[in-house]
C-alpha cells in the first residue's frame, strides 16, 4: 500500500500591532468626581446653602406662628376673663358682703382660666410668650379685685354697724322706754359708733358726735313711737 504525502503549508506569522499613543492624549488620566466630569464641590456646597436658608424660613415661620397662637390665646384669656369682671351680676358690679365673699372664688376662677390656656399652648415659644403677658394682666387684675374688695369691705362693715344701731334702735322702740331696753340699746349703739370711728380713723371731737348724733335719734324715735300711741307717762320716762 502506498502512503499518500500532503502537502504542508507553512504558517503565517501576523504583524503586532502596537498601540500608539495619541498626542496630548493621556493613556492614564482621572475619573471625573461628578456626573459628566463636573466637580461636586461646589454643588455640595449650594445645597448646604439651600439647606440652611430653609432651615431659617421654618425657623422663622415657627415663631411666627408661635406668636400669633400665644396673641390669640391672650385675647381669649383676657376676654372670658372680663365676662367674669365686668356687667351685671359680674364681679365689679357686686357690693358690700356680696363682693367680700365673692372675692375669693373670682380670683381663683381667673387664676385656673389662665392655667387652661397655658396647658393649651403648643411649643414651648408660645407658652413663654402667653405665660409672660398673661401673668402682667394677671398680677394687675388682681390689684384691681384687691381694691375693690376693700373697698367694699369697708361697705359691708359700715352696714353692718347700720344694721346693729337700727335694731337696737327698734328694740328700745317697741319695748315703749322700758329703762333697761333703753339703756341696753343706746349701749349698743355708743360701742358700734366707737368701732366704726376706730375703722375710719376719726378723730376723739367726730367720735363723741357721731355717739351723741345715734343716741340721739334713737331717743326722739322712742319718744316718738311712745307718744303717737298715746303714752304720755311712757313718753316723758323715755325721754329722760
């Protein structure tokens, strides 16, 4: 058998191709630090900017509105408070004992209305604006409802001095100028003229008329009650 002989074909070698450099090219050069090669910086720095100035408006919108809560809020305090102060009925209007016993309760009535809308208030800002001007009218008020609840203290009393002096006038009244009656009474009367000169700060020549003036009255009120019934005898023991 024959053996067949192929032909060998001698391989190629290629040419290397090298890569060259391009002019002012560098192979080796930086990633961009931002998008599409621009620098980040001064955008992160903008942003701050921006960050800061609304920082600032919500800042300054906070107070603001703090503010004007804590101004409403007053003007609600201030406007129930005078319904409990002023007109009829109201506190202001009262005399006398009425206002004497009612001070108390109006006052501490002011007291807890100021203390519910102070618990209302929704940031710290507003309740320090609304506790600061509410606690000024507050401290003011009060020296309104002192005074005048002094005042009428003196009211009260001065009735009730009145009130004394006229019964005991009534009662050496209707006893006809029973001597021990008369006497009693314009005891009675003397003392509660004394006390109230002492209230009022009168001096010795006042207190002894204003004694004199009620014991007075109250012996012609006698004798006039004893005579119009017809008791002369009565009458002329009263009067002496």
């Amino acid at each position: 058998k024959g053996i067949i002989n192929m032909a060998v074909i001698p391989r190629q070698k290629l040419p290397q191709v090298k890569s060259r450099p391009v002019a002012g090219v560098k192979e080796d050069f930086p990633i961009p630090s931002g998008a599409f090669g621009a620098d980040i910086r001064p955008l992160g720095a903008a942003i701050t900017e921006l960050t800061n100035v609304a920082s600032k408006i919500a800042l300054s919108n906070a107070i603001e509105d703090s503010d004007r809560r804590a101004k409403e809020g007053f003007a609600g305090f201030v406007r129930e408070a005078n319904d409990l102060l002023y007109g009829d009925g109201k506190y202001y209007s009262l005399e006398g004992a009425a206002a004497v016993d009612a001070f108390p309760g109006v006052r501490q009535s002011i007291q807890d209305l100021r203390q519910d809308y102070s618990d209302r208030t929704q940031s710290r800002g507003e309740k320090r604006i609304f506790d600061a001007a509410s606690r000024a009218r507050t401290n003011l008020e009060d020296g309104n409802l002192n005074k005048h609840a002094q005042t009428q203290r003196g009211v009260a009393a001065d009735r009730a001095t009145t009130a004394v002096i006229e019964n005991a006038i009534d009662s050496a009244t209707k006893s006809q100028g029973k001597p021990i009656i008369m006497g009693s009474s314009l005891e009675q009367v003397k003392h509660q003229v004394i006390e109230q000169a002492k209230r009022k700060g009168w001096e010795p020549a006042q207190i002894q008329e204003a004694v004199e003036t009620q014991q007075t009255a109250l012996i012609a009120r006698v004798v006039r009650t004893v005579k119009d019934n017809g008791q002369q005898g009565s009458a002329l023991i009263a009067e002496e």
